[in-house]
C-alpha cells in the first residue's frame, strides 16, 4: 500500500513539473504579443488547475476505497477473533467441568476408603490406657 502511494507521489510531482516546464517553454520560445501570452497563460493555468483537481479526486477516491477496504477487513478479523475467542472459552469451561467431576470422584474415592475400616483378622485395633 506504501507502494501504492510512493509511485502515486512519483506520478504528481513529475506531472507538475511537467506542466510547469511545457508551460515555460511554450511561453519563452512563442511569438506572440503580450496580451495573446497572458491569454495563453491564463488558460494554461485552468487546464493544471483542473488536471490537478481532477487527480487529487482521483487519490481521494482511492483513499476511500482503501480505507473500506481496511475496515471491512478488520471488521472480519475482529468476527474471527470474536468466534474463536468463544470457542476457546467454551473449550475450557468444559475440561475444566471434566476436571472437576475427575476431582470429586477420586476425593469420594479417598474418603471411601478412609471410612472403611480395612479388616485385619477380625479385630478392631483398640487404645490401651
């Protein structure tokens, strides 16, 4: 897009000076009285005036196009991102719910077995005093 505008840049100013140069020339190497070269003058001024707002609607629309362009694409982006975001947390909601009910079933697990008492000869070990 630099690119873009550099070479549009290029363009302008080369064609300016053109204009300017061809307009010298013509001025200085034409044999015509005062009144024709002011004449001459004037309408060459018009002619640049209007070639030069005709190129600067020209950039203008191509400002435009471009900056849509650049929303449209980063409305895009920020609807992937959104999506991708949801589907990230929707990921983690459930390991996280899957991990929590692995948790709870080795915690009954433990306490299951801590509830039990483990049967060793048919005697229940007792606290001497």
């Amino acid at each position: 897009m630099s690119s873009d505008r550099d070479e549009f840049g290029a363009f302008l100013v080369g064609f300016i000076v053109g204009g300017l140069t061809g307009a010298v020339v013509s001025l200085l190497f034409a044999p015509q009285s005062g009144e024709e070269t002011r004449a001459l003058i004037r309408d060459k001024s018009i002619e640049l005036r209007d070639k030069a707002s005709e190129t600067a609607e020209e950039a203008l629309a191509r400002a435009e196009a471009a900056a849509a362009e650049a929303r449209t694409r980063a409305e895009e982006l920020a609807r992937e991102a959104r999506t991708r975001a949801e589907e990230l947390a929707k990921e983690v909601r459930t390991r996280g719910e899957e991990f929590g009910r692995e948790v709870r079933a080795r915690g009954e697990s433990a306490l299951d077995a801590v509830r039990k008492p483990k049967k060793s000869g048919g005697e229940t070990p007792t606290a001497t005093s």
